[in-house]
C-alpha cells in the first residue's frame, strides 16, 4: 500500500510477508534501527503486531511513529471489523482458531 501510494518518493521496509505468521516477527536489532529512522508506520493492526509492536517502539524511541501520532496509521481503525478474536495474543496464530467466533 505504501509503495502504491508514495511511488519512488518513499523508501518501503517489509517487515513480514504473506508467507510469516505476523504472531511471531522478531524484535530485531536491524527492525529496530529501521523503526527508528521511519517517518511512517503502516500495519494491519487488529492486533496482530502484538507480539513485537510495542516493544519495538520502544526501543526505537521515535516520536514520529508513536500511537496517536500522524505517522503511526493502522489499517484495521480505518475498515469495520468482520472477525474479532476473543483473546488476544501471540498464539492465535497458525492452529489457534478455538480462539475465534463461530461463523
């Protein structure tokens, strides 16, 4: 999304892909220092950066990306919702449905 947007205006970091369960991103020293240099933040959201989100905000100590701020944007706050998982956390991942609402 970002890369559609920007163009060749913008330098894109991917820190996951379609393939990885986003439950489970590692908190990098190299994620890390990327985070600190970003000047915009662009995930699911939804929960699914729970696992490592936070912590790497807080060792990247950027301003610029923090929640409530303008480079901080999670897609999922902009879109209604279909599912919602009832817990919250890294195990509900690959496996985990019992987790999720009936349909």
């Amino acid at each position: 999304m970002a890369r559609e947007i920007g163009g060749d205006q913008v330098k894109v970091f991917i820190v996951t892909t379609a393939l990885q369960d986003p439950h489970h991103i590692q908190a990098r020293p190299s994620l890390i220092a990327r985070m600190r240099r970003a000047d915009l933040l662009v995930c699911t959201g939804a929960e699914l950066e729970i696992g490592w989100l936070p912590l790497v905000l807080h060792k990247a100590h950027n301003g610029r990306v923090m929640p409530g701020q303008p480079g901080h944007f999670l897609a999922a706050t902009q879109v209604r919702l279909l599912e919602r998982p009832s817990v919250y956390g890294r195990g509900n991942g690959k496996g985990q449905r019992s987790v999720w609402p009936a349909r």
